[in-house]
C-alpha cells in the first residue's frame, strides 16, 4: 500500500457535479493498495495516520498528531500512485491490486475507520473525481507500507 499523505486546511470531493465529501482542518491521503496488501497493512495505515507527526504545536514543531487534535481524514482511493515511471512515457501498474482485490481492500479500510477513532470522509471507489483541496504548510509524506 502507497499513500500520498497532505495536510490541509480543508479538501472536498465533487463527483459528477456534486459535493460528495468535504473536511476542514486535517489530512488528505491519496491511497494505492498493491499486490502483496492485507489487513495487517490496513492496520499499519490506521496506526501510522493516528500517531504520526503531521501538525506543529505551539512552538510550531511538527510534533502533534491527527488524534491529538480535532482534525479529520479525507481518504482517496488512487491506483496511479502504484505508476512506475521510470522507463518511458507510459507508466506501468503491474504492481498495482486488480480491482476486485483493491475494492475488497479499500472496503475493509472504511469498516476499520469506522471502528476507529478518526474522523473521516471517503471518496467512491473506482468513481472519478474532481479533488479540491488547500495545503497548508505545504506538508506532503509519501508513506509506504
């Protein structure tokens, strides 16, 4: 599983011309699930988002996390993350879960959020979607699990 993880001062999804989702003060997380993913990675996921160090506290040192502090999750499902682009101008997702794997995957996430603590909104899995969103910091991680 990749994830591409920003902070933002909010973030929303539109699909087909409509607000399906939007936060405020949070984290937006791109996420790709790949060949080798279980639910031993969704879990590794959850806990990293929970605990890492994404906020500045009040001597503006990024030492807060998201449980920390009233702030929400956005998640976003993004095969392309999974792109190999080293070679070429056509990137490969070989390494990429097939859909039904990754749709199995992204569903059980959402069912271990909702077990969790965190607040979160979701995109539509598969669905295409117009993200809007403000980075504040800017504060971007690439997380790999």
């Amino acid at each position: 599983m990749q994830a591409l993880v920003q902070r933002v001062l909010s973030a929303e999804i539109e699909i087909q011309d409509q607000l399906h989702a939007r936060i405020e003060s949070g984290l937006l997380a791109f996420i790709c699930f790949e060949l080798a993913d279980s639910t031993q990675t969704l879990d590794s996921f959850i806990k990293k988002i929970e605990n890492f160090y994404f906020f500045d506290d009040d001597s503006n040192v990024m030492s807060t996390s998201l449980k920390e502090i009233d702030a929400e999750l956005m998640i976003v499902s993004q095969f392309t993350l999974s792109g190999i682009t080293s070679k070429g101008n056509k990137p490969s997702f070989h390494k990429a879960a097939p859909p039904a794997l990754a749709l199995t995957l992204y569903n059980k996430l959402m069912q271990k959020l909702d077990s969790s603590s965190i607040k979160y909104q979701s995109g539509v899995f598969g669905a295409h979607m117009n993200v809007t969103l403000t980075n504040t910091g800017p504060v971007t991680f690439p997380l790999y699990f």
